[in-house]
C-alpha cells in the first residue's frame, strides 16, 4: 500500500508549468503505477485542494550516452497535469515561483 508521499514524488517547475498555474493548472511527477483516482485522493489530502480532472502522460526514456561508451537510457516515468476546481484555493507551494 503507497503513502500519498509515494505517489506524489515532485512537482515538475518548468516555464510552461509555472505559466499554467494561473488557471490552477499544476505538473507532477508521480509513481509509475499510480492511476488517476489515486492521483486526485493524494493531491486533495497533501495540499488541501479540491481537484477537478487528473490527466497522465507516461514520458518513455530517452538513450543517453557518456563519452565513447555504449549508450544507456534515461528511466521512463509518468506526468499528472491536475486542475484544480473553479472554487479551490491555490497551491501555496507554487505561489511566488511565477
């Protein structure tokens, strides 16, 4: 059974994430294995929000190579784009990053 802390592992701060925030738009990296549900339930109880829609990509990994030697591949790992309801506060953890 995975905590909430294990399903939500970081939040994604890039230039794109942090100009969606403005539409209670917010980018998280989670488990492999976690589903929409279970994305939604860790979100509204870590940060006290109301949460309208999950929506998950799974980025695939990527060969990288260092030097001469044979090439290896980055992990593959799963994106949430959550939006929050019209009527929900802000995550204060974004707030001040924009």
């Amino acid at each position: 059974m995975a905590t909430t802390y294990d399903i939500i592992i970081r939040p994604i701060i890039t230039e794109r994430a942090m100009a969606a925030t403005a539409d209670k738009k917010y980018v998280f990296e989670v488990a492999k294995d976690a589903g929409k549900i279970e994305i939604k339930k860790a979100v509204e109880e870590i940060f006290g929000v109301k949460v309208a829609s999950v929506n998950t990509v799974t980025v695939p990994g990527k060969e990288k190579r260092m030097g001469a030697g044979r090439p290896g591949m980055t992990k593959t790992w799963k994106k949430a784009y959550v939006q929050l309801a019209a009527d929900s506060k802000t995550i204060e953890f974004f707030e001040g990053m924009v």
